[in-house]
C-alpha cells in the first residue's frame, strides 16, 4: 500500500537568466533586459539581480529582468552580470560586455567654443594690422606735406622795412 507524505521540498538553485540583452542607450547609460520566460527559480522568490563587475555599489535587484545604469564613465568597457535568486539561492552569472561612446555633445561644445576664440582673435589681429596701416599711411602723407613745403620752389620772403 501506498503510504502519503506530507512535507515541502527544499529550494534549489535558480536557472540562470536566458536571453540578455545590453544596449548602450545614451552615451554613458547601460539598459540591460532578459526574457521572463521559461525561468525556473526552485524557490519561493522571483528575483534579478544585476551588476558591473569591478565597480563598488553597482548591484541592483528587481522582480522584472530590466535595470539602467546611468552616468557611467564615457569611453569605458563594461561587463555587466546579471543573477536570478530565490531567496536562499543565486544562480550563475550571465556575463555581457558594453562599451560607453564618448560625450559628443561636450565635444561640440568645445569646437563650437574653438571656433569662437579662433575667430575673435583673428578679428582683433586684421584691426590691429588695420590700425597700423593707416597710421603709417597719415604718418606719410604728413612727411611729404613737410618735405613739399621745404623743398618748394618759392621766392623768399619780403622785408617790410
């Protein structure tokens, strides 16, 4: 005869999230999702749990697979791992790389600033050679007024006596 047991089994360890996907969104900014499907936890919680390797304070969890990580380093490389848990279990680690852009609009903003200056500067250099030009051009028509008039054919002037 069959004989009934009651009882619960213990929870295992959770299968790993399937299906990651990590996009660099924005310049500095890292969305990570993973299909909720098909995910065994062998336990009573549902929980994700992601972080950036080798960067301190990093791990977050959540219920769904979709987390962000924003104002990261520009121009970095990042490895992002990612956990299932069910409270007294994680799973493996699922590993992605991510590579941060450079801040473009920074960039631009200091040609832009480049630009100005260059200009500015070019402008004041065409004044000066401006100014200079036409002091040397009064400068010379003052010594040729002096020089006709001391070298002029004149008579001499009359006594008035």
């Amino acid at each position: 005869m069959w004989k009934a047991i009651k009882g619960k089994t213990e929870p295992g360890i959770p299968e790993p999230p399937r299906n990651l996907d990590v996009q660099v969104t924005e310049n500095n900014k890292i969305e990570v999702r993973c299909s909720l499907k098909d995910i065994d936890f062998n336990g009573p919680d549902r929980k994700f749990i992601a972080e950036l390797q080798d960067v301190a304070g990093s791990r977050k969890s959540n219920t769904t697979c979709h987390f962000e990580f924003k104002d990261l380093s520009y121009l970095t490389s990042y490895t992002v791992k990612v956990f299932t848990s069910n409270r007294n279990f994680i799973s493996s680690p699922v590993s992605r790389q991510a590579d941060t852009r450079y801040n473009d609009k920074a960039l631009i903003g200091f040609l832009v600033f480049l630009i100005i200056i260059t200009s500015v500067a070019l402008l004041l250099v065409l004044y000066k050679i401006y100014v200079l030009k036409h002091r040397k051009s009064h400068d010379n028509e003052e010594q040729n007024c002096f020089s006709t008039a001391i070298y002029a054919n004149m008579p001499p002037p009359k006594d008035n006596q």
